[in-house]
C-alpha cells in the first residue's frame, strides 16, 4: 500500500501537511478504475481533480473509455484471463487505496477481482462496486441505462409534461448524480475512515439507491398541492413563477421567482402594476399571461441586461456553446470550455486543472509499480491483442 495507506493504520489523523497539499486533498492516494461509460468514470475524475492518481485498467469486452471523463488518469489493459493478467493486477492492488468496478455481480469475483479477494492482498482498500440496482434484489443482474434506474427509483414518473411520456434530463440524475458522485462521496468517506481504523471499506454503491436518496424532498411532496402528479407542481415548470418564458428571438429566460419578495420585484421591474399574490392559483392564468406578453416584447440579451442587477431571479437560458462567452462562468473560471469542465468543488489554492491523455500506458505503469519489466511487457503484449467489444462513446 502506499505512504498515504500504511500512514492511516498508524496514525488516526490526517496531518495538516497533507490536507493542505497544493496537488489536491488527495494527493497521495490511488485509485484503481475497472468501470466504464459514465458513473464510475465520472467518480475517478471527481477523485483525479482532487489529487488522486487514477488507473484505468481496460480490456477484455470493455468499451473505449468516455474521453470527456478521463482527465488526470492513466490508462492501462488487462487480459484478466490470462495468469499473468491477474497477476498484475495483484501486485496494482498491493499498492493501492481504491479499487472500483461496475460489472454485474459476480463478474469481478469470476475475474479474480472481487473484493474478498483483493482484500486479503490490501487489507485496507476502499472497494466500490458501482451498478445500477446494485448487488441484491430481482433485478441485481439485469442490465440498464440511466433512464431504466430513474424509471425503477420513481424519479422519471415525475419528470416531463402531464400529456407527454416522461422525459429524462440527458443521464445527470442517475449516472452522474446518483452513480458517479454518490460513489465518489462513499469512497471520500470510507477514507476519512480508514485514516481512523486502518482498515478498507467494500461500498456497493447503486444508482437506483443514489436516486431515491435525491428524491427525498420530491417523495415528500408526492400528491400534495406542491407536486400532484407529473407535470404539475411548484418545481416542474409549469407555474407561472417558476417556468420559462419565450422571448421576441425565440430564445428563453427561466423565471425562478418562488419568494414573495422575488416575484415582487419581478413583476415591479416589468412594470405589470399592483402586485398580485402569486401562491394564489386562481391569480395563475392572468400572471402566466401577463408575464408571457412581457418577456414576448424584447430578445432574450435585452432582458439578461435589463435583469442583471434585479434580485428577481431571471436568468438567461444559455446553450452550452454560449458559456465560454458568459461572465459568471468565466470569472469563476477564465480556462473554462466544453471540453475542460471545472474542477469542483472548488478549493481555496486549487487544485488545478489536470490534462487529458488516454494514450495506453501498460507497460510503464505496471513497471512503475514495481512489476519484471519482463512480465510487464508480456502483459502488455497479451492485452492488445484482447478485443474491445463494449459500447463506445459517443455512439454516433
């Protein structure tokens, strides 16, 4: 294990040194990354930004890994069916803090990867298996997107217009929200942990219980007034105070006007006259109305400018290669493109941005963490040749 791993058994406290290290929090801990497409991917880079050295061990019927989610990692292949496969794999795991898997249960154990397994070598690795119904129940080994575990966590029964099918938004709810950074917050945690006990954590970490944590406050207000039924509610998007509104370019603002006071100043600023209560539904019709009329009467810049020092809360609604251009993003972080999204959280004195290169780097890697050079390129030379048969991204 290394420094930051054989430190914690001995010590309960993190020294201050560390925590304030300028290459990230987590500088200083390893993370080994067996999963693909989004969640997991999504935690590693999480973890990558803030430090932590990545690992992506490819191969076998894994797909390409997701470049937009692969910064600040290293990758490698594995045939895990070869000896010598598994036996790289042992001698990354002996030195590791973190090993993640998305596989459905049972595969990694098959792989010689499972956690009873790679803990008898590492006593104290933080083990995530990230699925998206998790380890048990009926439907542990059935297979699943990001719109299957937002329909079985009952999220996507809320979402869309009351005449419409439901409507996922894009995968952020359950891949990237309840996969990736719940996972990324278990494997956090099981750190701080260990740095108490010495001891590793196994974390099964499921995107359908990911989500039902986030839909606390919406399973709440479940067949209320506040959220009836699809397509209806305060947050749904379809009260007059808490929607989007077309402007004279066909562009939109969102209206986030939920506070008296907000509204007020909404509808002053418009010059709509005597303030109506808005939480009243029968003044809904008449405020959707007038406010439709107003926002129709100028582009959507005319009204970002008009509101820009209203405490109304109107904004803008941005396309996403409009954002490089837009001054709160850019002030919060001037080297911001699509295709290097910021570090977060963000921490007093970085941590910085980290670079992107996926070229393979088997060899290297495996001899760096102490494997025969000779073994080391017989590895490499095994995995090659293994085919990539798994979904790809992007698809199209």
């Amino acid at each position: 294990m290394i420094e930051a791993s054989t430190q914690a058994a001995d010590s309960p406290q993190i020294s201050g040194a560390e925590i304030s290290d300028p290459a990230g929090p987590l500088a200083g801990i390893r993370v080994l990354d067996m999963t693909r497409l989004a969640p997991g991917p999504y935690a590693s880079m999480l973890l990558a930004d803030l430090g932590a050295e990545v690992i992506v061990i490819g191969g076998g019927r894994s797909g390409l890994p997701v470049p937009s989610l692969s910064r600040g990692k290293e990758f490698i292949a594995l045939d895990l069916k070869s000896d010598d496969g598994r036996h790289a794999l042992r001698q990354l795991v002996s030195e590791a803090d973190v090993f993640m898997e998305g596989f459905r249960p049972g595969v990694a154990e098959r792989l010689g990867a499972g956690y009873e397994e790679l803990s008898k070598i590492n006593p104290g690795l933080v083990y995530c298996s990230v699925t998206g119904y998790g380890q048990t129940g009926p439907l542990a080994q059935r297979a699943g997107h990001d719109i299957n575990y937002l329909a079985a966590a009952g999220a996507l029964g809320t979402f869309g217009p009351a005449d419409q099918p439901p409507v996922p938004p894009l995968n952020l709810v359950a891949d990237l929200g309840g996969g990736g950074m719940l996972s990324a917050f278990g494997i956090v945690s099981a750190l701080y942990e260990r740095s108490k006990t010495g001891k590793g954590r196994y974390i099964d970490s499921a995107m359908v219980d990911g989500v039902l944590s986030m839909m606390a406050m919406n399973f709440a207000d479940w067949h209320t007034p506040t959220l009836p039924r699809r397509g209806e509610g305060v947050l749904t998007g379809t009260t007059p105070f808490y929607r989007c509104y077309s402007c004279s370019d066909n562009r939109y603002v969102a209206v986030g006007a939920l506070e008296t006071a907000f509204f007020a100043e909404l509808w002053n600023t418009l010059d709509l006259g005597a303030v109506p209560d808005h939480f009243d539904r029968a003044t809904w019709p008449s405020i959707e109305e007038s406010l439709t009329d107003a926002f129709g009467t100028k582009p959507m810049g005319e009204w970002a400018r008009i509101f820009a020092e209203v405490d109304a809360c109107v904004t803008p609604v941005l396309e996403p290669h409009e954002l490089a251009s837009f001054e709160q993003i850019i002030s919060r972080d001037p080297g911001f493109t699509l295709e290097s999204v910021p570090v977060i959280p963000a921490f007093q004195d970085g941590p910085e941005r980290r670079q992107t290169d996926m070229e393979p780097r088997t060899e290297k890697v495996l001899v760096r963490q102490g494997l025969d050079p000779e073994l080391a390129a017989r590895v490499a030379a095994q995995s090659e040749r293994t085919a990539v048969t798994g979904l790809s991204w992007p698809p199209l």
